[in-house]
C-alpha cells in the first residue's frame, strides 16, 4: 500500500539527490538565455506531452501573467495549447511533427525553446528542439536521467536523476518554479 509518509519520503529524497548535482550553473545559464530573449522581445516557445504539456502550460502562464512580480506580460507560447493545431497537424501529417512545425511558425533566431520530457526521448520533443537549433534558438532541456536523446540537442539540460516519471515530475516543479522566478527577477528588475 502506498502512504503519504512514504511517497513524501520519496520525494524528499529525490529532491536532495537533485540538489546535490548542483544545476545552479546550468539553470542560470538557462535564465541568462530566457532573460536575453525575452528583453529582446523574442520568444520563449515551450513544449510535453501529456503531465508536461500541463507543465509547459503552466510556466507560460506564470511568464505571460505574472509569477510573482508585478511586471509587462512576456512573449511565451505553449506549443501543445491550441487544440486546433495539434489535432489538424497530427491527423493530415503526424504527431511527430507537431511542435516542430508550430517551431517553424513561432521561433526565430534569438529565441528560446524550452522542453520537458521525463524520458528525454520524446520525439516530438527531439524534433521541435532540432527545428530551433536550425532558426539559432537557444534549447533548455527538463528531462529525467541522463536527458536521452535531448541531451545532446540541449544548450542547458536539466536532468533529474530519476526514471520514475511522476517523481520527475514533482522535481521539475520545483525546478521551473526558479526558473520562472529568476526570470521575472531579472526582467522586472531591469
């Protein structure tokens, strides 16, 4: 049976694992690139699928509406929000293609993407960070363990070390939670 007490310890647990890898460097660096995008009113274009579509749907609401901070709304796109687009992509061409394609409309040179998958292998993930490498967008990978297949396309990759997708999941919470605050930091801060 599964408890509260237990699965809290779990995440405790993981969480500490996540602190001891020290990302402070590559969440800054992640925060540098968002921070000078955003100023530069380029876009901030972030993608998942299923608990990570949730999540992506999640941070740009905290960056067009506010997080913490009074502040000017900023230029963010959920790229699994409009339910028009990923149903007519996927159905008349593929679901592979569906983020990247919506990276074609949305992303430019200067921009950032920013994509969670618990795997790292999500290939629609993989293939809408290989569209941005293709306009210069910088990339910044939330994933599990390792970063699978997003490792090597992310310019700033947040591993959690961890192959349980729900525990992942809470970590990366609390891991786009500073993002989105740093952010926002910084941005209403000048």
């Amino acid at each position: 049976m599964i408890t509260l007490d237990a699965w809290l310890a779990e995440a405790e647990a993981l969480l500490a694992q996540t602190r001891a890898l020290k990302l402070d460097a590559a969440l800054d660096a992640a925060v540098e690139a968002t921070v000078a995008a955003l100023a530069a009113n380029k876009p901030l274009l972030v993608c998942g699928n299923g608990g990570s579509a949730a999540d992506a749907q999640h941070i740009v609401g905290e960056m067009v509406g506010r997080f913490l901070r009074e502040r000017r709304a900023l230029k963010a796109i959920c790229l699994s929000s409009n339910p028009a687009v990923l149903t007519a992509w996927s159905n008349d061409y593929s679901f592979a293609t569906v983020f990247s394609r919506q990276v074609e409309a949305y992303g430019e040179a200067g921009g950032v993407i920013l994509g969670l998958s618990t795997s790292g292998n999500s290939e629609n993930v993989v293939l809408a960070f290989e569209a941005a490498k293709r306009l210069g967008m910088a990339t910044i990978g939330m994933t599990g363990q390792g970063g699978g297949k997003m490792a090597a396309l992310s310019d700033h990759l947040l591993a959690v070390p961890s192959r349980s997708t729900p525990a992942i999941q809470q970590v990366h919470l609390a891991l786009y939670h500073c993002y989105c605050a740093a952010v926002e930091a910084r941005l209403a801060d000048g």
